[in-house]
C-alpha cells in the first residue's frame, strides 16, 4: 500500500529503502521500519527531546560528497535521499561512550547495565559517581508531566548539581499524584508507594477515589480525578465508580432488557420498566 | 465495507464461557493465555450477560486520555489503545461507564476488547459462542 505524493518522499537506511513523509523523525521511520535504534528518553506520548544521546545514527546525502554527520535520530527529520547508518563502526563507538558515561553516572541500574553490555562496555572508563541513583537525567518524566498532567516536577540546579526535582524540594503543590513520571521513567528512578487508600510520590500523600457503590479504592487519586474532570472536559460522575461496579451494572440492566426481549416486548415500558423486573 | 458490531444478545447466553476462553487465548502471547477482555457475568439465577466494549463514538476512555494514546478508526469503528502512547494514569480505567477497559497487573498495560483486530480482524468470542448469543454484523451506514 505504497503511496506517493508531494509530501511522500525515499529515504535508505542500513542499504534498505524505506517510505518516510514530510514531519516524521528518522527514529519514526526506523520503528516503522523494524529497524532496532536503542533508546532512553524516547517517548511517543510527547515530543523528542534528544537528551540520552543513544539514538545517534550516521546520516550523509549522495551530494554532500562523502561527509557524514552523526546525528540523533530522534530529533532529525526525516528528508528526501537521506542515507542512513544504524549500526556503522562509528554509530557504535559513539553509543559505547554514551553508555561509558551513563555506566559513570548510573552503575546500579540494570537498564543501563544490560543496555551497555550489548555494547560491549561491561564497565566504565570513568569514576562512578559517589552515592549513585537510578536517575540519568533524561527529562522524560517532566516532559511527561508537561503533556499529560500539570508540569508539577521540573528539572532543578544547574551542571553536576542538576537534579529532577519538586519547587523547593518539597511535596509538588500541583502534583495529582498520576504517576504517569513514574511508569514513563526508563531507569526506574521514581518510585511510589500504595497503602490502602493512600498514595505517595515525590513525597507527598494523596487520597484514592472511593468507588460510590462498593467503596474500593479506586486506581486514580482524588486530585487527579479533579484535574481529569477539568482539563479534558468531563463530568465527575464518570470517575466515581469501579469497573467492576460499572460492568455489574451494565450486566443488570442487560440482562433485564434480554428478559423483556423473550417476552416479545421489543423495548422495556419506559414506567413501570423497573418495578416489574425486579 | 461497512464496520464490523459485535451483536450481543444476552437472552441466549447459557454462561459458558466459551468466549472468555476464546479472547483469554486470542490475546496470550509467548504461549500463555492472556486476560479476557469479555468478562460473562451473572446477573440472576441462570441469567448470564457477556460484557464487552461497546467500541462508543465520543467514547468517555477517548476523552479521558491525557496523551490522546486512545482513539477511534475512522474506517472500522474500532476504538484501539496504543500501548506506545499510553502513560498508565489509569484515567480510561475509570472513566468507562461500562467497565471495559481492563489493566493487566502482570504485564502491567491496559486493554480493551478491539474486536480482534490484527488477529484474524474477526471477533473470535462470536465464532466460539455456541447459541450465537454473541454475533457478528455489518453495520448499516448511517444515512
């Protein structure tokens, strides 16, 4: 189902040629493509950002007369002729020293471990950093949050200070408690905690919504409930009640209409509709 | 061609669940079965309802989404999730008024029935229902 058109243009990449359109990423046409490019702060939730580096691939064009330029995938567009190199000598010394770095930064987190040993880097030139975290700084879980909640977490300080971080360190006043950063972060830097119907992240504890009918708890907070309900425009009835209350109820009433439906009544009598069936 | 409707009619349902088994085995992957997205439930003594999604226009998981990962085929009518896209607030979970956007605590994403597109693009819960209680139509264009 090939298309062609203005907008439509070939592109080759490891000597395969590959459709790509106007406004796609090279990393867009290789996912596409089946064409493994490894990654850490790639998300298609939100828009590439091009901070962990890994995604860098060998790009030339047959009129730049033999320069190449080793670019990140992520955030270079793809264009008409270009030609690419995912897995070259020099796309590979490139990741080796990214992973080299990360390792540095990062020497407990088994993403990174398994991801440089792939590569060949079992461990780092560098001096690892002294009381290690899994975070490598990537910025995902506040771009995350910019997109899909309230931009409560931002990165913080500058240069070997710089951290993800909460105004002022303390609990995020605008945080909902969605754990969208969470779920999005590679390393598996952020962490949160879930004890009957309290939630905590970031340090800060929030209420879980309570089912209406059997009074669970259920998977979203209550401020996340109230931010759902504003920004994406819906009623707050629809985050009061559990799948499985909600699923219960369908079934009732279902199951009453396939009752009158064998009695040759095409609908339930619109009145008195409740009292009979039960 | 016209979209596909899953027809549901409950007044056949003898609570087999042939259709949970048949999605369960569907949607497995590396050989095991996965979650059913059609859950038979029992509403009074021997009166059973098979519940699935009921792939809405302006669907309340669509409008929900915080990242637009949900939404509808413009030429099946199907609604899909796109496992890339979705962050797992777990807003669609909730927000379905029928109950039929499911989470997978294993493998930790959420699902919904998609009439078995991309397997066999044909509601496998209706080929096994045996007292065709579960049935495929094609939907009539709406004029």
């Amino acid at each position: 189902m090939e298309q062609t058109g203005p907008s439509t243009f070939y592109m080759t990449i490891n000597g395969r040629r590959v459709q790509a359109s106007a406004g796609e990423y090279v990393l867009d046409v290789t996912r596409r493509n089946g064409i493994h490019v490894p990654t850490l702060c790639h998300h298609p939730a939100v828009e590439p950002f091009g901070s962990c580096r890994l995604c860098m691939v060998e790009v030339t064009k047959e009129a730049w007369k033999g320069w190449k330029g080793l670019m990140t995938a992520c955030l270079y567009p793809a264009a008409d002729g270009l030609v690419i190199e995912t897995d070259s000598e020099s796309v590979h010394r490139v990741r080796r020293n990214v992973l080299d770095l990360l390792l540095a930064r990062c020497p407990d987190s088994g993403v990174i471990q398994k991801l440089a040993a792939e590569y060949g880097v079992t461990r780092t030139t560098f001096t690892p950093r002294e009381n290690p975290d899994l975070c490598i700084l990537c910025g995902l879980c506040t771009r995350v949050c910019e997109t899909a909640a309230t931009a409560a977490i931002t990165t913080a300080m500058r240069g070997h200070e710089r951290v993800v971080g909460t105004p002022w360190g303390g609990p995020p006043p605008d945080c909902i408690g969605c754990l969208a950063c969470a779920h999005v972060c590679p390393t598996g830097h952020i962490t949160f905690e879930e004890h009957g119907l309290t939630r905590s992240i970031w340090g800060r504890e929030f209420e879980l919504e309570r089912c209406a009918d059997c009074g669970k708890p259920l998977p979203i907070t209550r401020d996340q409930a109230a931010f759902l309900c504003r920004r994406q425009e819906m009623d707050p009835s629809y985050f009061s009640r559990c799948a499985d209350c909600q699923r219960k109820m369908v079934a009732e009433r279902m199951g009453r209409m396939a009752r009158w439906q064998t009695l040759g009544l095409a609908q339930e009598p619109a009145e008195r509709g409740k009292e009979v069936a039960r | 061609m016209n979209p596909l409707r899953l027809v549901v009619q409950p007044q056949h349902c003898i609570g087999c669940r042939a259709c949970e088994l048949a999605c369960a085995f569907t949607h497995g992957a590396e050989g095991q079965p996965g979650a059913s997205r059609c859950r038979t439930l029992t509403v009074g003594k021997d009166e059973y309802v098979p519940v699935l999604c009921l792939q809405c226009d302006h669907a309340a998981c669509v409008q929900s989404c915080p990242t637009g990962a949900i939404s509808q085929d413009p030429v099946t009518k199907i609604v899909h999730v796109d496992q890339e896209v979705c962050v797992r607030c777990m807003a669609c979970t909730v927000a379905c008024p029928f109950g039929n956007m499911h989470f997978d605590p294993n493998g930790q994403f959420v699902h919904k029935c998609d009439l078995c597109a991309g397997h066999g693009d044909y509601p496998r819960c209706a080929m096994f229902c045996p007292t065709r209680c579960l049935s495929v139509e094609r939907m009539e264009p709406v004029s």
